[in-house]
C-alpha cells in the first residue's frame, strides 16, 4: 500500500461562541497518534440534537461550560491513516473504514466498563466534549474502541448509526419489548426517532405507534410505523389508547428532548408498561410529571433509562444496516452550513439527520 500522505494542518469547525448558535472553521495542526491510538481522515460527521445542547450550555447537568474552541460532533467516519505505537496487533489497520461514537474512549477496567455500560464509564473520554470530537478532517481514537463499518454501507449513511442508530438500538433491547407488542416512539420523525421506528418494526417485528409534529406524518409511517399521532392536536392518549384496545402501549420511548413528552407519557403506557428515557431535557432538570410511586405500583411498571449503546450494540446496528432493514433519512451540507443546520435543529424544523460532508 503506498504510503498516505497526511497534511501539516487540517479544517475543523469550532464552537466560538458557547452559550450560543455559532461555529466558524479554524486550521488545526495535525495531530499525532499516541500509544494504543489511530489518526483517522474523517470525510462525514452526522449531526446530533447533543451537539446543540453542547454548544448552547443548555444541559444544566453537564459538570462544566462547554470551553471556546471545543471541536463538537460524535457520530465521524473515515478512513485510518495512521498507526500509533502499540497497535500493532489491533484489529483495525491502516485503509480501514471506522467509526467514532459519543463516547469516544472508555478505560475497560471501571466496574461500569467490566458490565458492558460504556455510556457511564467512570474515566470515559465524550467525543465534541472536552475531547475533540468530529466535525473535523482528522481526529485520533483508541484502536481497540472504534467501531468498523461494513463495506456497502456509505459513509454518510454509517454516522447517523454511531449515536442515533445504537442508541434507539440499546433502548429498544433494554425495553424488553417482545415482538408483536407495542411500542411508542415519542419524536417519531427525528434523527433519533426515524431510525428507532425501523429498527422496532422491520428488525424487532413490533408494532410502532409513532408520535411527533403533523409535518413528519410520511417520514414516520415509511419507516414503518403502523400508526401515526400528531401531538399538537391534543387528545394523544385517547389515541393510543384507541389502537390498542384500550390498554395502551407496552414501552414508550422518550427520543425527543421536550419535557412536555415525558409530562404525558405515562398516560400512555399499560399495566406492566415500561417507559424508557433516552432524550435529555434542557435548561433545569424537572421530574418525569405523573410518575406517581402509587399508580406505578398498582400497575407495576417501571422506568429505565439508556445513555448509549456499548461496543457491541454499535456493532450490530450497522449489521442491520448493511442488510438494509434500516437506513437514515438524511441531507448532507458542507463544513460551512454547520451554524444554519443548528439553527433549524433548533427550531425543530429538521427531518430526520444531516450530515456534514469534511472533504475540500
């Protein structure tokens, strides 16, 4: 193989102004692996609600303000250019096609780590967080914890898998939703909800109501939902309540950030039902409204919640997708639109995912 030529400096789009709505792309000096890490060439980095929330400051429970400067993105592909010391007998080598995921390295000796719970790990690195994550043309990864991508699945397809994908991926596991039964995708028809609906009824064979603003109506049911609720016109538990023979759904699936989904939730959700929380509210933490210890007991169910997926759910999420049962509903925009696709994530005005091509 003849050798890469790797450039001095590289673009990358930077958060400068935290706290707000603004990027702009900087030149970077091109770093070198260390032990145990990869230099990859990024050419696609898809384009996540966390980012926003990152960017703006808007999760109260992050421990710190996110730095000027700070690279953000966790959802990369490219190719890998070079090997750091120690490497030599990893799976992955130079040419290979990898992916690098909201958490970007873990440490694999943490009780969390030894369990398979890579989302809590207690010295774990968040890509576009106080780490360099990927909405630039190169970044270093562990060899041993970024994940292969499948060859025929296209790049800009595989990075809406490494965030959006596993994680609606490990939720719909940890739900213990048993096929045939149903299952509620609250922001049906966002980067999240979109892939969580295909991945519940074309490769988990249940039945998905999916729930979110009218004009996401087509997206939501040619993923494969069964039925579709927009939630702004009211009257939402009649509905589901309606469809399924007046019981409700067995799990819901919180995907959207809004607290106002998790305030009606748990009107939805039958004896024995179980909601599963994936998005992350902004601004200060409120409780789940309606979760009442008194109705929970009396109608046993329960609540779980689900950071991200591990290194093995990621790995099979892109399995499905190279089978073709799920595919992301995607726009791919240059380096420079980053500051415009914040705005409209903003105000929800995106469908499905984008994609930031980081080629020249």
């Amino acid at each position: 193989m003849a050798e890469v030529q790797i450039p001095r400096t590289y673009k990358a789009v930077v958060y400068d102004n935290p706290g707000t709505i603004s990027t702009k792309i900087e030149e970077l000096t091109t770093p070198e692996p260390g032990p145990g890490e990869v230099l990859i060439n990024l050419t696609h980095s898809g384009v996540c609600h966390s980012d926003l929330g990152v960017m703006t400051n808007g999760w109260a429970a992050l421990p710190a303000p996110t730095q000027k400067g700070q690279v953000g993105g966790h959802e990369g592909v490219g190719k890998i250019v070079k090997m750091g010391p120690g490497t030599e007998n990893s799976a992955v080598k130079v040419g290979d096609r990898v992916g690098v995921k909201w958490i970007s390295a873990r440490c694999d000796n943490c009780p969390p780590c030894l369990e398979g719970h890579d989302g809590v790990c207690l010295n774990q690195k968040i890509s576009g967080y106080y780490t360099p994550g990927t909405f630039q043309q190169y970044v270093l990864g562990p060899a041993n914890y970024v994940t292969p991508i499948p060859d025929g699945v296209d790049s800009a397809a595989a990075a809406p898998m490494l965030c959006a994908g596993v994680t609606s991926y490990a939720a719909l596991k940890k739900s213990g939703a048993q096929a045939g039964q149903w299952v509620i995708v609250m922001g049906a028809g966002g980067g999240l909800g979109h892939i969580a609906v295909q991945l519940a009824a074309r490769g988990m064979a249940l039945r998905v109501i999916g729930i979110d603003h009218g004009n996401k109506k087509q997206l939501v049911l040619e993923s494969g939902a069964e039925h579709f609720i927009d939630h702004t016109e009211g009257k939402v538990d009649q509905e589901v309540k309606k469809i399924t023979g007046g019981f409700g759904a067995h799990v819901a699936l919180v995907l959207t950030a809004a607290n106002a989904a998790y305030a009606q939730v748990m009107d939805l959700l039958r004896f024995g039902g179980r909601l599963v929380c994936v998005g992350i509210p902004e601004g200060e933490p409120q409780a789940i409204a309606k979760a009442f210890p008194q109705t929970m007991i009396a109608r046993e169910q329960s609540i779980i919640a689900v950071a991200v997926g591990n290194r093995r759910e990621a790995i099979e999420t892109l399995d499905f997708a190279a089978r073709g049962l799920v595919k992301s509903h995607h726009r791919v925009e240059k380096m420079d639109k980053l500051t415009e696709v914040f705005k409209e994530m903003h105000e929800a005005k995106l469908q499905g995912r984008v994609v930031l091509d980081l080629t020249d």
